[in-house]
C-alpha cells in the first residue's frame, strides 16, 4: 500500500510540473488579471484587423511595472494571421501591471496585469553566471549548474510535420534527461550537410532529415527563398521544441546562424538578415532556458568578419531584454574579444586538449570555458561526420580530459548530431551501434557528488593522472587505463587521515571507501579495462 502511494505522489508531482510548465497562451482581456508561475512563460495574445506594412519589424512591446517600483520592456512580436504576442516570463514574484506600446496602433495602450507565483519545486530560472564565481555556471536561484551539452543540430525538425504533438522530440529529451544531459546545442534552422552520406541511410529514410523542401524560416523554402517576409508557421513549430525543452530544464544552446549547412542566407546586414535576427532574439528571449550563440564556427568559411559578429552581438544586446548568456562558437573570436562574449567557446580537437584547455582557463579568469567540439564524434550504425576520433571510449576520454582541465564540455553522437537524427536508438535493431549515453549518466552522477563548481584543476599534483580538488582537501585524480599505477606522495602525508575509493567511468561503479594506503603506487583495479578515478578525502 505505502509503495503505491508514493507511485501517486511521484506520477501527481510529475502532472503538476508538467501542467504548470507549459508554454501557457492566453488572449489578452482588459478583465483579466494573468497568472503564472516564477520563471514560466506566458503569451498574451493581442488580435486586430489593422494592417501593417512590415508587421516582422514593427516597432511593438509592452513596459510591465512591478508593484515595486521595478520596470522591464519586453518585446513583441508579429506571429502571422493577424496575431500580435507579448511573450513574458519573470524572475520577479509579484503583481507587474503592463502597457502595450508601439506602432500597432489599435493595440497600443491596452493595459493589463499579471501575478507571478512563486516557482514550480525543480524551475531554477535561467544561467548565469555569479560575480564571486565567474568560470562556474548557475542557475538564477543560486543552484550551480554542471553543463553537460549534447549536439542535435536538426532537432527543430523532429516532429515538424507533426501536427498534433513531438513524441519523437519528447522520446529523445527524455533519453537524455535520464543521462544527465542538460543543454543541447542546436540550429534555429540548417538545411543539408555538403559531405557524402552513408547509402546506408537510403534503407532507413525515417532517420534523414536533411535537405528539407517544405520547411524555412523564411517565405517560400531553400532552393527559392522569399526573404521578403518570414515564415510564422516555422517560428510556431520551433516554440514547441523551445517549450518542450524548458520543461524537462534542458537548456537550448541556441546557434542564430551556421554557414556550412547548405542555408540560403540573405546578406548580411541586409533588411532580411536583420528582420530574421531581431525576430529570433524578440520570440525566444523570454524563454529561461535559452543561452545565445550568434553563429555555429561563426569565422569559418569566408563568410562573416569579425566587424559582423560585433554587429550582430550588439543587436543582440540592444534587443534581449532579459540578458540571456550569449557565445560564439569560435575560440579566435571570443579569445580577441572576451569583453563581448559572457563564456568563452572553444572547439579544439588536439590531441593534448587537457594543455589546450587547462591554458583557456588560466588566461580568462573572469569567464566559463566551454569547449562545444573536441573532435570526437562517437560511431552510430551511419558514418555521418568522423571528426578525428570515433570510438566511445576515446569520446568519453576526451570529455573527461576537458572537464579536469575545469572546463565544460559537449558529446557527440553521430546518429544524432547533424541531418541524421535516430530519436531511439535502443529500440533500434540489434545490428545497429547503439550510443553510449549510461557513460554521461555516470558523469554528471559523479559530478553531483563531489560537485564540479567545487573542484579546481591541481597540475602540479597529476603525476601520470590529472587532479581535480576542492578546498576540503577532497582530490579525484583521472587516471588512463593503461596507467600501470600512480605515487601520489601528496595522498600519503603522515599527519593526514584520507580514504580512498576507485570510480569507473564506464560502469558508474564505485568501490567501498577504506583508509588510503600509505606505502606503494595506488593501482586501479580496472587497469586495462577502463579509465578510473582515484578519490580521496580527507577524514
């Protein structure tokens, strides 16, 4: 009887997150007073006839007034079919009291009001990152925030023919969650890779999503683009990834751009290219989960300078209202210019990355550094992108090298990562090379326990391992599977009492905690089989 009640309490805890977590829309009524949830969002929903001649560039926002004093403009934004929407989410609780302004000028001046609750048991808010920690990130209540990122460049793509809901999308986010991922990097829109693809793929089409003719953010599609207005069609469907996201808190690593995807891009700093970046910045803002990047390898190609990217930041800023973090994915850039950029992004395949990144975050003191590629892409049953390694366990090694150089990282799984996405690859044929996510599920189970914003890389104490400590004195040394065994003379001072215990890191195991051994080489007991951490901690 008692189990079946606590599987009650879990399966009502769980609608009511979900209910309350929603994407929640209501048409505005000057009667009405809304309510929602702290850190939830809400579209209010404005109708007129009036016909305005660029509606996507309008000049259109609301000024709330918190019942303290405090004032926020939020943008609006034109959402087709006569519909023009305030998107408002708030880390404020409270009654906020708000005036539409603007040129749309049979909406201009309703009023309204709206009462934020406090917020739902697992909402944090949105990342930031705090001033007396600043190369950790954090949630907005405080809670620190271990980024563990996982590429799906086409996830907007999904479920978008899928009219009445995202099972596959849902499917896929769950699938993470469970692992431990918490932010996915990924397009607003790429179209097609211009690498040959695997003909195995021609046996399984339900797996390509590239090359799409019927989906654009613009009007008409890739191959005959109408840059004169955008597509609110493809703006609604990628709402519902956005929201669907938020309420799993998973973050959207958001990429406004990427040039080698075969995307028939307006020109740069034309009136297209700046409505469809003013739009993307005003609809997805006051979403908590977003982090911004301007471009995917934004210097790459020969296509935008460096003048561009400081262009596009500064809109950026000029119209997110809310500060969400914001990146570019190029490390030349961010290390010319750090004063632009609140983290520093780095893709960096060496083969001694651990150097490569412990050197990024002795330079840049005052930012994250978050290397989103480290040249390993894990096989799945297609060959989509090799990068320079492929096997799952060089993958994970190369994670765990950046994140003992302090520094945050992203995995890669070629059966999801680009225009080939496998939603459930474990419901895939026994034929198919399945991901090894249960490896990522261990790591952030790891770095739960003995908490990351915690740790700092120690060099001088790796020997032929790599050392992360906390100012407990509690030391995890990384150490290689073909390591033989390591000293480790610091572990054995006479007037210290330790313990030690072995994690692996590819089965979540974790041996008892016994007093450290004093004499001889501390030798995992997965030597051969699998890279191991050597934990100890001070009693």
């Amino acid at each position: 009887m008692q189990n079946r009640q606590r599987l009650l309490v879990v399966i009502l805890l769980f609608i009511f997150s979900t209910a309350t977590s929603q994407l929640k829309k209501e048409n505005y009524k000057s009667n009405i007073v809304f309510k929602i949830p702290k850190w939830e969002v809400l579209d209010i929903i404005f109708t007129t006839n009036q016909k305005v001649a660029s509606p996507y560039k309008t000049n259109f926002y609301a000024v709330f007034t918190h019942s303290n004093g405090t004032a926020q403009q939020v943008p609006g934004f034109y959402n087709g079919n006569k519909e023009w929407v305030i998107r408002f989410s708030s880390s404020l609780e409270g009654k906020w009291s708000f005036t539409i302004q603007g040129d749309v000028k049979k909406i201009n001046n309703k009023k309204g009001s709206v009462v934020v609750s406090s917020a739902v048991v697992d909402n944090h808010g949105g990342l930031v990152i705090q001033q007396n920690d600043p190369q950790n990130f954090y949630y907005e209540d405080g809670t620190p925030y271990f980024l563990l990122a996982f590429e799906c460049d086409w996830l907007y793509a999904l479920d978008y023919h899928d009219k009445k809901g995202l099972p596959k999308t849902e499917h896929l986010l769950n699938l993470l969650n469970q692992n431990g991922f918490n932010q996915v990097v990924m397009n607003v829109f790429s179209y097609d890779v211009s690498w040959t693809k695997d003909s195995k793929l021609e046996q399984h089409p339900e797996h390509e999503f590239g090359g799409p003719k019927d989906i654009f953010p613009f009007l008409g599609n890739n191959d005959n683009p109408n840059y004169s207005a955008l597509n609110p069609e493809f703006f609604k469907k990628l709402d519902r990834t956005i929201s669907l996201m938020h309420n799993k808190r998973i973050a959207s690593h958001l990429m406004i751009y990427v040039w080698n995807k075969l995307v028939a891009w307006p020109g740069m700093n034309t009136n297209a290219d700046n409505m469809y970046f003013d739009y993307v910045v005003k609809r997805y803002q006051a979403f908590p989960n977003i982090v911004w990047d301007i471009s995917k390898e934004a210097l790459y190609y020969g296509r935008a300078d460096e003048d561009y990217i400081h262009g596009r930041i500064e809109r950026l800023k000029a119209n997110d209202k809310y500060n969400r973090l914001v990146s570019v994915h190029d490390y030349k850039y961010c290390s010319n210019f750090p004063d632009k950029v609140d983290f520093i992004s780095s893709q960096n395949w060496s083969h001694n990355i651990y150097n490569k990144m412990l050197e990024a975050k002795t330079k840049f003191k005052n930012k994250p550094i978050f290397n989103i590629e480290h040249g390993g892409y894990e096989e799945s049953p297609y060959t989509v992108f090799t990068g320079d390694y492929t096997n799952a366990e060089t993958c994970l090694r190369r994670n765990y090298m950046c994140l003992f150089s302090g520094v945050y990282t992203t995995y890669y799984w070629q059966g999801t990562s680009w225009n080939v996405i496998i939603y459930n690859p474990f419901e895939q044929p026994k034929e198919f090379n399945k991901p090894k996510f249960a490896y990522f599920n261990h790591m952030q189970k790891l770095f739960s326990k003995f908490q990351f914003h915690k740790m700092k890389p120690t060099p001088w104490h790796n020997g032929s391992g790599y050392n992360l400590t906390d100012d407990k004195g509690t030391v995890l040394l990384y150490i290689h599977k073909e390591n033989y065994g390591i000293d480790a003379a610091f572990l054995k001072k006479k007037e210290e009492n330790r313990t030690m215990q072995w994690f692996n890191t590819i089965t979540g195991e974790f041996t008892k905690e016994v007093a450290i051994e004093k004499q001889g080489k501390f030798k995992s007991p997965w030597a051969e089989t699998a890279d191991a951490i050597l934990i100890s901690r001070l009693k």
